[in-house]
C-alpha cells in the first residue's frame, strides 16, 4: 500500500511522554498519539463511535485507549475494539526522520 507521508511538527519522539494520548497534527490531519517504550502509535485523534476526542480519554491497565465519552476500549496497535461495539479505530503507520515524525496515510488508487 502506498502513503503520503506526514509530518508531525508539534512533537518530537523525545518530547512525547510514555503511556499518554497526545493530540497532534500531521499535515491536515489530526491525530492521536501515544509512546509505549520504543513504539509510537498514531491513531484517529477522534473516536468512530461518537467522534469524542480520545486524547481526553485514558488508558485501561492493558493499556487500550479508554474513549471518554462512552467508555469503548481500542488497542493502539490495530485499531481494534475490546470491548465489543464492533467500531475500529483508524491507526496508521509511523516512520522517522532524524528527530521528525512521519505518519502515513493510505493514497487512494
């Protein structure tokens, strides 16, 4: 799959801190982000469900993003919903440059 690669010019991985949703944007896109050691997720800042803003949201203690809203759980990795509505969350992939990070987003064909 093809993608156009975005920048995230409010953060650096340094300044992300672990286990905490951080709101950015990547181009025109907001996004939701959150550093797990040395993986970086990114993710659609807003829920599918009600459009909430996940970063308002939290962590559960197996460390799936809790949506403030309704209390749907999403595992970062994959978007998946654990708690069983049946939504997935967006997720996307991430690269680096340097110090710059870069989130992908599917082209369309």
């Amino acid at each position: 799959m093809l993608h156009n690669w975005e920048r995230i010019t409010s953060h650096t991985l340094e300044e992300l801190e672990d286990n905490k949703l951080t709101e950015a944007l990547a181009g025109d896109h907001r996004v939701g982000l959150l550093k797990k050691g040395d993986i970086l997720y990114a993710f659609a800042a807003t829920c599918p469900h009600a459009s909430a803003s996940l970063c308002d949201g939290w962590l559960n203690a197996r460390g799936h993003i809790v949506c403030p809203q309704h209390q749907y759980h999403f595992d970062p990795a994959n978007g998946r919903n654990t708690t069983g509505e049946g939504y997935k969350l967006r997720t996307y992939p991430v690269k680096f440059e340097g110090d710059s990070i870069l989130v992908g987003f599917a082209l369309l064909s």
